[in-house]
C-alpha cells in the first residue's frame, strides 16, 4: 500500500509541475521537485536506522510526524494550475516506449543498489551493523547537488534530454561495476556518486513525459508510464541481487549482471532517440 501511494503521489506531482511552466523549462524544474526525493531519501533512512536503536514505535512515530506535517502543507498551498500555459493536442507519442527503457534501466540500477546498500555495506564486513546509519543517508545525497543540474545542462544540448538521461546512467552501472574492485576508501564515494548521475538522469528523463505526451492533458498519462517503468526496474533487481546473493554470498556478480543488463537496455534508445 505505501508503494501505491508512493507512486501515486510522484505521478500527480510531476504532472503538476510541468503544467505549471512552460514546456522549455519543465525539464529543470522537475529536477528541483526531484531534489524533494533526494533530501527525503537520504534523510529517511538515517532517521529509521538512527532511531531503531531507541525502539521501532520511536522510528514509525518520527517518520510518520515528518510525512504528516508535509502533507498539511500539500494540502495548504498545492493547487491544479488554473489554466495550462501552452495547449497542445495530440495522442501519445509511440517513442515514449523509449524513454520508458531508460526509466527502467536508471531504476534497475539505482534503485536495486540502493535498496540493498545497507545490507551491501554490512554483510562485506565494510562497516559494523551498529555504524551502518552514519552511512546510509550517503547515496541519495548526492542527488541533491545535480537533479536541477540535469535539466538545465539539456536545454543547452542537442538531444539534450535524451542525452543527460541516457549517459548519465551508462556511467551509473560503470560505477556499480566498479565499487566491486574499489579500495575500501573509495567504496563511500562512489557511492555518493551513483545518487549524483541519477539525479542528472531525473529531471530529463521524466521532462520527456512532456515531449511525447502529445498534450498536456495526457501528462499524467505519460509521466505514469515512466515512473511505472523505473518502479518495475527498481523492483526486479533488488530480487536478482537479492537472490544472487543467497547463492555466492557476495554481491559482486549480481552487481556487474545488473550492471551490464541495464547498459545493454539503453542500446536501442541511445540509436533511436539521438540519431
């Protein structure tokens, strides 16, 4: 249920903010409202880890306290733009299917790393359990320096979104190759830099909804494809890790599996979107 809602929420907002701009600048500001999942993430899972010492009722009260007092601010100042800026009229564009590739390839990536990094970190004997808070926060925050970041480097590229969605995760899965031969100091920075390209990834990827919506009344239509698209990415892997794991015991082949599996699913968008 709270993956339901979670979806459901990400899907609404990101089609309100693009109907609230222009379409030349919906790619940028969809980077600053990702900048709300990053600080969320990254904030989130220090808090649960943090406060799991003192007991699970203190961690569900705190979170719950946070989510509750945001949603009276939605509820306070969110509104339904009240008239679209530019209207266009039109069906889905087919090439959406494209962009929906790259969305599952970023979450088949990202999302699977991120899901099992805590138990990365603690079960390769990187950092003691009883540490694993002071750490947990380190992927998503790198998110927060490059999600508006993305949208603006596409507006000034040729192809510019497919692009900055597109390279940004080819070097996402480079990195989740690479943190299995890393030096032990290097392992927190890249890392770090994995929540870093996927932020650079966000915004366009998702300002792309808009360039093949065919209108804005379908915006969340088209916006709920993509995020349906990295939400399977993000579910599948974590399995594959997870099941590749209880097998070898380490998470170095299913990291370079999931790795390469999500290089070779951007091959068609990268041919069919910027050439």
């Amino acid at each position: 249920m709270l993956g339901s809602f979670s979806a459901t929420v990400y899907v609404s907002d990101t089609s309100v903010v693009q109907k609230w701009l222009p379409v030349s600048t919906r790619a940028t500001f969809v980077g600053i409202y990702q900048t709300g999942f990053f600080i969320g993430a990254s904030l989130g899972e220090y808090l649960i880890l943090r406060t799991l010492s003192i007991s699970f009722w203190f961690t569900f009260i705190s979170i719950m306290s946070i989510l509750v007092f945001s949603g009276i601010l939605n509820f306070i100042f969110i509104r339904e733009p009240q008239q679209i800026i530019k209207e266009r009229h039109g069906n889905i564009d087919r090439r959406i299917i494209y962009v929906a590739m790259i969305r599952f390839s970023a979450g088949f990536t990202y999302i699977g790393f991120v899901t099992l990094f805590t138990t990365f970190i603690v079960f390769d004997h990187i950092v003691p359990y009883s540490n694993a808070y002071l750490y947990a926060w380190i992927p998503a925050a790198g998110g927060l320096i490059t999600s508006p970041i993305g949208g603006l480097i596409s507006r000034k590229m040729k192809n510019g979104k497919p692009l900055v969605s597109i390279l940004p995760v080819i070097a996402l899965a480079g990195m989740i190759i690479y943190i299995n031969f890393a030096p032990l100091a290097a392992i927190f920075i890249i890392s770090f830099m994995t929540g870093v390209l996927y932020g650079l990834y966000a915004g366009p990827s998702m300002g792309m909804a808009s360039d093949f919506s065919g209108s804005d009344r379908n915006l969340a239509s088209s916006s709920s494809i993509l995020n349906f698209s990295s939400q399977v990415g993000g579910t599948v892997s974590p399995l594959l890790i997870g099941f590749m794991f209880s097998i070898y015991g380490n998470f170095q082949l299913a990291f370079i599996i999931v790795a390469i599996i999500s290089i070779l699913t951007l091959i068609i968008p990268l041919i069919r979107l910027t050439v």
